[in-house]
C-alpha cells in the first residue's frame, strides 16, 4: 500500500532496527541510559541549547512544556489550528489548568505579532496573565519565514513571554531552507522536535531548554507518565533517524513537488503546495469520498477529507510511488467524466 496519509506512518529502517538490537542500556528514569543520553546530547548540539528530555510523543513534549512554562491560571497563545491548541486533547487545560488563546493563522503559517499584542492580558486581576507564546514550525507543510523568527523572538522578549517552538518538523523547515537548524531555534526557550515523523523512527521526541527548564520538565514528565526506564533501545532509532535521515528530507520535497505537478492537470481539484512534504487538495467533499474509496481499492491510501486533502510524502514512498499515484488520480477523474 502507498500510504499518504501523514509521515508518521513510517517504518524503522535497517539500520535503525540494528541499532535497536545493539543499544547499551540503562534506567532513564534515573538518567542513566546512554544511548538516551547521547541522543539528547546530539539534539542539544543540533538545536542549540543546553539540555534535552526524551519522551514518547509530540505531544507529550509540547504538554510538558506549556506545563513547564506555564503555572495554572495562566495562559498561552497559539494558532486556532496549532497543534498544541487544537489536536492534543486538551492536555494544557486538562491537567495544567492552563488557559488557550487561539487565534488565526496568518497564510504563511505565522501568527501576526500585532494580534497576539492585542490579545496580551492587562495586569489586573480580571484576567489570566498571559504567560506564553506557542508558534509551530512547520505548520501545515509550510516553513515559517526567515525573517519572521527574529521578529517573533524579539515581540516575546518586549512583551515579556516565554517562547515555545513546536518544531516538530523543524528539520523538513531546514532542509527546504537549506540553513542549519539552530538558525531556527535560535531565541526560543524551548522547542519540542519529532523523530517519528519525516525522519522515519519508530516512536520519540524530544522536548529541549535550559538545564533549569528541563529539570523542572522532568518532573511534570513523571506526572504524565512519560518515564520509559530502559528507553535506549528505541533512543538508537533516533540517533540514526538523526545521523542519517535528516539530508535525506529533500528526497521527500521532490516527491511532493512532482505529485503537485502531476495533479495540476486535473481541472476537478485545486493543488495548494508543495509545502515541504505536504500537498493540499480542494475539492468538493462528495468527490473526496469517492476519490478516497478508488484509490484505496488501488492500494493507495489517503485521510478522510471534507473538501481539502493533505497528501504527505516520507520516506516509504518512492519517485514510482508518486507516479503510481498521479496515474491512479486521473483515472479516477477521467472515469467520472465518462459516466
């Protein structure tokens, strides 16, 4: 099956899963792992900051972070469709008490500084105190712009908040960018970053700060459940997912790109991207029901949409992959126009 549905469907690769077999161990939960310590340690070195947290899932780190930075009855701005607002359950107000303040994405992917200025609570016992600002990068495929961050960095500093990162896919930014990473991170506090989506590891995140902010983070780690005891079997994984797949993301954008050209032929749809690996369909939500039925008895498989598909490239999916795709997409077209 060709799988488009997220990148998050990849598989370990060979090395990965010798890795896995080999990895010296220990007990993570008293730091003592190693292979969890190097791969912290490479992360730090990657993104620029002192200290990393290994945890079993994005949204583990994003919630130890707003934890983290954020007592309850505070609160955190982010995008009305961020991820940290809208696809995590809850998990800030939930267990932290900690108050959302969405608001609209800007088409860049940014949050416009002058509406989240607008959006900072007074000091005055009527309102939560604003403690946070969340930006995600990227988001839906898009990487945030360059001369965003400094901007985005320096509001944070003025308007006296912390900053988090969701960078999830920072690498796929990177690569698509074609700076180093760090030139992304720089000036948050802290950044959380996948290793099981584009980089194709089998399970892991991890959350990054100060050596204070991580220390704190470990203990709200302990209260969600996140401590994983000999967790270095899975960390090797993504030692390799970051010593060897990160340069391998552009392979993803040029699957990405190829797919929106193929499918720009077809009049029925409007292609939104590439964005990095993601492409956006619209069309209308009875046809993506149908278009999603064809093709899945093709061996393809796509997201149940209402009108706007995301299609997403990984590392499971090849330059014939893509092809497969496109030719299946238009046979599915062309049969409709000859009922």
């Amino acid at each position: 099956m060709i799988d488009l549905r997220s990148d998050t469907v990849t598989r370990p690769t060979a090395a990965m899963r010798v890795a896995m077999t080999q990895a010296e161990v220990g007990d993570d939960v008293y730091g003592e792992d190693p292979t969890v310590n190097r791969l912290q340690e490479i992360t730090c070195e990657r993104l620029g900051f002192e200290a990393a947290m290994f945890v079993p899932s994005g949204t583990q780190s994003n919630l130890c972070a707003l934890l983290t930075h954020c007592r309850r009855g505070e609160e955190y701005v982010a995008g009305q469709m961020a991820h940290t607002y809208r696809y995590e359950g809850g998990g800030a107000a939930i267990v932290g008490g900690i108050q959302p303040q969405p608001l609209d994405f800007e088409a860049d992917g940014t949050l416009d500084l002058d509406k989240v200025a607008a959006v900072i609570k007074p000091d005055d016992p009527h309102f939560v105190k604003t403690r946070l600002l969340c930006l995600e990068n990227t988001h839906w495929g898009r990487a945030l712009p360059l001369q965003y961050l400094p901007r985005a960095v320096s509001f944070a500093r003025a308007k006296d908040l912390s900053l988090h990162l969701d960078g999830a896919r920072i690498f796929n930014a990177g690569v698509a960018q074609d700076v180093a990473v760090n030139d992304l991170t720089r000036g948050f506090d802290s950044v959380s970053v996948c290793l099981s989506k584009g980089l194709g590891a089998p399970v892991g995140s991890l959350l990054c700060g100060s050596r204070e902010f991580i220390v704190r983070a470990h203990r709200w780690r302990k209260v969600v459940g996140g401590g994983m005891r000999q967790a270095g079997i899975i960390a090797a994984a993504g030692i390799v997912a970051l010593e060897q797949q990160v340069d391998r993301l552009a392979e993803d954008h040029a699957h990405a790109a190829a797919l929106a050209d193929g499918l720009t032929s077809i009049d029925e749809i409007a292609v939104d991207g590439p964005h990095t690996n993601m492409v956006f369909l619209n069309l209308q939500p009875t046809i993506a029901q149908d278009l999603r039925a064809y093709v899945r008895e093709h061996g393809i498989i796509i997201s149940p949409a209402s009108g706007r598909l995301r299609l997403v490239t990984h590392l499971d999916v090849s330059g014939g992959d893509i092809a497969t795709v496109v030719r299946t997409f238009k046979a599915f077209f062309a049969s409709r126009g000859r009922k």
